[in-house]
C-alpha cells in the first residue's frame, strides 16, 4: 500500500471524559450533521458512558494538508473528518485515512476500545484495528444502493467474519443475515415519541409553507434513488387541489429530474428540531418509495416519526412497513396504508383525510408505546456487555460466561 501523505497526524483526542470509560469509534458513511436518524440517536445514547468518536468519510480540498477536523456536537459526541488533498486516489486515500486514524487512536492506548461500523468499507483502512469488540450495526444494505463500491460485499464478508456482535435495522436486513452470523439481532427503526408529538399541537406555520394550500400531504426524509418520482408527479398530477410539501436534501440523483407540478413544493433539507413544526400542519403523510433493489430491505424511521407526529400515513409496498405496521391481515398492527399505485395511494389518502382521528391514535399510541430509542441502546448495551464478559473472560470460565451471552 502507497504510504500515507505527509502531514497525516491526528491531535490528541478533545475532551476525553475519563480513561475509564469504554472508547467507541464509529467508523461511518453518513456525515453527522446529514440527517438526524439511526446513528444519531443511538450514539447520543451511548455518549451517556462512552466516549464516542465518530470518523467519517473524507472531504477533498485543493492543496490540503491531511488532517483531522476534530469537534465536539452538542450530543456529546466527538466528530472527526478527515480533510485531504483533492485529486489524491485508491490506495493513497486508505494509506492517508489510515494515518490519521491511528494518530487520532495513539493516546488511547490501552483503553477499551469498541469499533462501531455502518460501513464495510472502513475496514479498507481500518483491518489493523484490534477493538476489544466489534459492532456491525447493518442499518442499510449499502450494497444495493447506487454508487456501492465494487468491493462491497467482499469487506462485509471480512466484517461479518470479525464482528463479535451484528445488529439489523430491520426484520428483512435479520432474515439476510442471520444465516451469516452466529449473533445477529433485529432492531428495527424506533422512535423519540416526545420530540414528534409536539407536532399534535400543531404551532405557528413554517414560513416557507404558511402560504400551501389545504390539504397538505407531505414527505420527509433523503430525496434519492429510493423515492419514486413517477408516483409523485402522477399523484401531484391526479389531485391538483392538494399541497405537497416535501422535504429533505437531494442526494446522487439530478435535482433537475425532481418532477417540477404547481402543486409539488420542494423545500429542502430541514433540521430534526424543526421538523414537528412542519409535520404539525399537515393532514397526512405519504412514504412513495420505488420498488427496487435499494428499497429491498429498508425499515424506514419516518414511519414511527409520522405515527408519533399524529398523522395518518400512506406507504407504498415495503415489506418492513407492510409487516410490522401495515393491514393485520398481512401481520402488521393496521396504523398505516398501503397503496402500489398511484390511484390506490390517492384513494388511500382520501380515507384517511376522512377518518375520525380518535380511534386510529389510541392504536397508535399503543403501537408506539413499546418502542423508544432509549429502550433500543438499553438493549444493545446489554448486548455487548454480555459478550464483553465472554471475551473477557479465562478460558475455564468461557463456556459459562457464552451460556449468558
């Protein structure tokens, strides 16, 4: 492998809290200040008895000099980015990412160390790590998406074949997994309930859509090969007395390609403390997912966001929304609608419209009460303190301490 850049050295890490506590380094696609989803909120939770460090994907600049961004979110997480000279290729970019991880890690020395992944493709400048344990939290399947790497899935066999723990974000990424893995454990996409439900009391109306007409059926989440703009713009289409308000930001596909309606409102990214005020007035949701390889395995979690929120939403076919929220007669809990095309999501939308809300929140509520992020890190924790305790432990001990984990 080419050698690392020069100036590939990494500060001591900022405010370390205490050396006792338990170092966890996630090694991440998404940027932290994206879109406040999984890995947010679960870090958040971890930051509480760890130190958290997130290390994400570089960003290129014209004659920079490699290093490491190093700040400090307001979650109590550590960020670090790594900042390297534009134009630098292939091996040259792990041999560069690789130094500035270990310079980052080097002070560190010696403390208990868990290696957090989204992505298998930090292993191709991170393989030399030894954490005491290794987490592969399969969020996604990154391999479907547009723009995967060829290399995919050969780093998530090595991955697979060195996690110690690997949880899923949903049933469907469980079923493709766990045949791969002797640990694999579902936790599908959960909720903070009290941050969506201040949406149920509705609140001054955004700016930038006070002027929308009623009704208003709205989107949120990453505009991107997942959405099907086809529906969208044949919906919008079909009932141009309806307001559509979607939001979030356009990633790897051509903003020019967005359908362009009277009625279509395209209104950015916004951030996770002001999406209740959006939700808040609106009269329903809509999830119009395409029916492709990227959208496979998804669980998504504006499902619980939009149920939290109070409003009644319509998805297109996803097999995790279908079972776990969908009609009860395809195993679901019957909160949410499905629709395949765009007249059956218009009529879909109407029904709800229509629907006394009463009813459909107490099953909701009821739904939703059994989920929280908080629950979810509690149970991961427990998780990865039981096979801390079989890798830990003497090898007269072991098969005792496995019975547990």
């Amino acid at each position: 492998m080419t050698d690392a850049l020069p100036g590939s050295v990494a500060p001591a890490l900022p405010l370390v809290q205490s050396a006792r506590r338990p170092l966890l380094l996630c090694l991440s696609h998404l940027r932290w200040n994206f879109v406040f989803q999984r890995p947010q909120h679960l870090l958040t939770r971890a930051a509480r008895d760890h130190d958290v460090i997130v290390f994400e994907e570089p960003i290129f600049r014209p004659g920079q000099v490699p290093k490491l961004d190093l700040h400090r979110v307001p979650e109590g997480v550590t960020v670090a980015v790594p900042l390297l000279p534009e134009g630098v290729q292939g091996p040259a970019i792990a041999a560069a990412l690789r130094g500035l991880l270990d310079g980052l890690l080097a002070p560190e020395a010696g403390r208990e160390l868990i290696a957090w992944f989204y992505t298998p493709m930090a292993l191709e400048f991170a393989a030399h790590l030894r954490p005491d344990l290794t987490v592969y939290d399969c969020m996604d399947e990154l391999s479907a998406f547009r723009g995967a790497p060829p290399r995919m899935l050969e780093l998530e066999r090595l991955l697979l074949s060195r996690a110690d723990l690997v949880f899923t974000g949903g049933r469907s990424l469980y079923e493709a997994k766990r045949s791969r893995h002797p640990r694999v454990h579902c936790f599908p996409s959960s909720i903070d309930a009290q941050h969506f439900a201040a949406a149920r009391a509705g609140g001054p109306d955004p700016a930038d859509q006070a002027a929308l007409p009623r009704p208003r059926i709205g989107f949120f989440g990453v505009v991107d090969e997942r959405m099907d703009l086809d529906l969208v713009a044949a919906l919008a289409a079909a009932r141009p007395d309806w307001a559509f308000a979607m939001i979030g930001p356009v990633v790897k596909i051509d903003p020019e390609s967005l359908p362009r309606l009277p009625n279509i409102h395209w209104l950015g990214g916004k951030s996770y403390a002001e999406l209740p005020r959006y939700l808040g007035n609106w009269d329903a949701g809509f999830m119009p997912f395409a029916r492709n390889e990227s959208t496979r395995f998804i669980s998504p979690t504006k499902t619980p966001e939009f149920l939290a929120a109070g409003l009644p939403v319509v998805s297109t076919p996803i097999t995790d929304v279908v079972r776990d929220w969908g009609p009860k007669e395809e195993g679901g809990v019957g909160v949410v609608e499905i629709a395949d095309d765009p007249a059956a999501v218009a009529a879909a939308l109407e029904a709800v419209l229509a629907r006394p809300r009463g009813p459909w929140l107490k099953q909701v509520d009821r739904r939703l009460a059994q989920l929280s992020w908080d629950k979810t890190w509690a149970e991961m924790k427990g998780l990865i303190a039981a096979r801390r305790m079989v890798t830990r432990a003497p090898a007269g001990e072991a098969v005792a301490a496995a019975r547990i984990a």
